[in-house]
C-alpha cells in the first residue's frame, strides 16, 4: 500500500465515522427523552454557596428529590435499579425528616 492510499483508506475511514454517529444516534436513541431540569424549589435557582449546610440547602435537597424521582421512574419503566430506587427514597425521607 503506497502513502497515497493509505491516506485515502484513513480518509474515508473517518468520514465513515463522520456520518455513522450521527445516524446511529438517530436510529437507536430516539425513544427516550430526559425531561428538562427545572428549578428544583421555588426560590432555590441556585444552591447557597457560602452556606456550611449542604443539606438543608433547598437547592440540594430539590435536586437530590428530583434525582429519586428520577431512578423511581426508571423503575418503574424498566424494571431496573428498584432496589437502588428504593434505598434512595429511604434516605431521602430520612434527610427531610432532620
């Protein structure tokens, strides 16, 4: 194989990747969509940075409930990570409750 061709043997190989990752992702990861993050509390846009408290940060806390919501979902939708959903709910609930 001459330098030429090996150049044009890389090229094409790369242009091949150039159009199959996005035509994959089109065709295989079209179902399911993330939700957009919203605020987690109302008043809580941003977590409180200079605070010592991180869980009584109602930033940290609403993402921590939207993250449980989150693997409960998928739970629920597929069957997986149940238990691992419901471990998170748990300490959750035990985080709220101090």
């Amino acid at each position: 194989m001459t330098r030429g061709e090996g150049l044009r043997l890389a090229g094409a190989l790369l242009a091949g990747l150039v159009l199959a990752f996005p035509l994959a992702s089109l065709v295989m990861g079209g179902e399911e969509t993330v939700p957009a993050a919203a605020p987690p509390e109302e008043g809580a846009e941003m977590r409180q940075m200079f605070s010592p408290d991180i869980r009584g940060d109602p930033y940290v806390r609403g993402r921590l409930r939207q993250q449980v919501e989150l693997m409960e979902g998928h739970c629920e939708r597929t069957g997986e990570l149940c238990a691992e959903a419901r471990g998170a709910r748990e300490r959750l609930t035990e985080l709220e409750a101090r």
